[in-house]
C-alpha cells in the first residue's frame, strides 16, 4: 500500500469521539502513523480523557455538531445514551435495563455548529460519527463537506430509543443520495426484550436487534468519478480499517486504468497479503 504515494495522511473527521465502547475502528491506522484524527466531543470530562491520551496526529474541539441551533442536552445514567433527543421511556421499558440506562440526570442548553460551518475542519475522508440521533442532522448539515469523503462509519438505529429518532431508513436514504453505499456491518447490537430472564442472565438468549454501526462508502460502481487521491484514501480505509481485500482490489485496478500507478501495484498487494488474487480470471501473482 505504500506504493500510492499519497500527497498527505488520511483525515479521519470523529463526530461523538467519547471512546465508552472500546477503541475506534481507526485504531490500528492511526497507531501507525498513517492518519490523522480531528474529533468533537462536548462532555467535558470525556473531552479531557481524549486530550491526556491523544498522539501526535490527534486533535480534539469541544464542539456539538448539528444544525447550528441550541437544543437541550439530556445527560444520562449511562453515558452512552446521552443525547440532544428525549429518552422513549416508554420504548426503553421494553428492553430489559434500558429504563435505567436512559434515566435522564440533568439538562443543560448546548450550541450547535454545522458540519459544512467548521472552516478549520480541514480535509475529510472517513467521517465516524455516534452521536445517539443526531447522525441524521449533521449528515444534512454537512453535503458539502461530506462530498470529499469516501468513507462514513456510522451508527444506525433499528428501533427507536428516543422520541423522533431519524432510524435506519431515513439515514440510508440520505447517504445514500449523498452518493455513500453501505458496506459492511462493522457490529451489531443485539438487546434482551422485556421482561423475560432466561437462566437467571438478564443479557442471555436474545435476538433484537436495536443498533448497527454501518460503514458507508463512495459507490465502487463509480469510482471513475473520483479523484485520484480519493480513490488512494478509500483503498488505504478499506485496508486498513475494514479489511476489505475486494474493495482495496477495485480501488487499485480503477487506478491503475486512470494511469496513476502501473499495473503491478495489484500483484505487489496479493504478495503483500500472502494471498493470491485475480481480476477479470487473470491471476495477478503471474
């Protein structure tokens, strides 16, 4: 992959960077030095953890991204649940524990700023975004931007948790009208239904699923339309964070094809995997 010879690191844009579920999907790229990280997260005491641990090509805004408008803040028992959006009470009473998660502790006024407003935002090729249901309005509020990424990791809602939260549909319709198409399902949360307890384990024996984080990418069936550079950023993405050997594949022939690096550069890849590939029944190890 070094090989692309790409003009600058990947710039991967963090929208909700609070790191309550483990470490994010670009971990292993940013460890090895091979992107860069500009992340908003507006709890203070979440933005001061990421600030003492951030690297070198970190940086961390105490922004709330939205649509450039004040709204309540409704911080919750569970830190993961805090939202611009009111708890379902009534929803959250029928998945066992979430009554208590979504118990809201206290509310303050926050200011919003749009995606397309942050002028120091700089370049943008992988937007991860959890911002418990507002991804919707900041994927509204950020064409402009989002027209330069190749790549958007989101999470997405199958059953609504809070009161007109925009679910799965409605965030696929948009992105997808923003010319992204899902990729692959990075996870998967699944939820016990209440009030049933098997076993005597209350997260056991269940199948609803509530939450997905969805990798969205710039169609592959139009990767001409792309520049150059774009199409070496998703490559590298699709390598390095999802493991994607097919679209790393499509992305690299789509490059060779515009002339920008020759045609060995699919073998070399094959190598470097340890696997054999082919394209079109040529194996590209010949």
């Amino acid at each position: 992959m070094d090989r692309l010879a790409v003009e600058r690191l990947t710039a991967v844009v963090d929208i909700g960077a609070n790191p309550i579920d483990g470490d994010p999907p670009y971990k292993d790229m940013l460890t090895a030095g091979l992107c860069t990280v500009t992340g908003f997260e507006p709890q203070a005491e979440a933005l001061t953890a990421l600030l003492e641990a951030a690297g070198p090509n970190e940086r961390y805004l105490p922004h709330a991204v939205g649509d450039g408008g004040e709204h309540e803040l409704k911080v919750t028992w569970m830190n993961g649940m805090t939202s611009l959006f009111e708890p379902d009470v009534r929803r959250l009473s029928a998945l066992n524990e979430f009554a208590r998660y979504g118990e809201v502790l206290r509310r303050g006024t926050v200011a919003t700023k749009r995606l397309d407003d942050l002028d120091d935002l700089g370049p943008l090729d992988l937007l991860k975004i959890d911002v418990q249901g507002s991804e919707l309005t900041i994927f509204q509020n950020g064409r402009r931007t989002l027209a330069g990424a190749v790549a958007v990791h989101t999470e997405v809602s199958f059953v609504p948790l809070y009161e007109g939260q925009p679910l799965f549909g409605e965030v696929d319709a948009e992105l997808r009208a923003q010319g992204f198409l899902p990729h692959t399902f990075a996870a998967i949360k699944k939820w016990p239904i209440a009030p049933g307890v098997l076993d005597g384990n209350i997260f056991e024996h269940h199948q609803q699923v509530i939450e997905a984080d969805v990798a969205y990418v710039k169609d592959f069936g139009r990767l001409e339309v792309l520049e150059a550079e774009q199409v070496k950023h998703l490559a590298l993405l699709a390598h390095f964070v999802y493991g994607s050997t097919d679209l790393v594949v499509r992305c690299l022939v789509q490059l060779v094809s515009d002339g920008v690096v020759d045609e060995q550069v699919v073998a070399d890849y094959g190598a470097a995997i340890g696997r054999s590939l082919t394209t079109n029944g040529v194996r590209s190890d010949r």
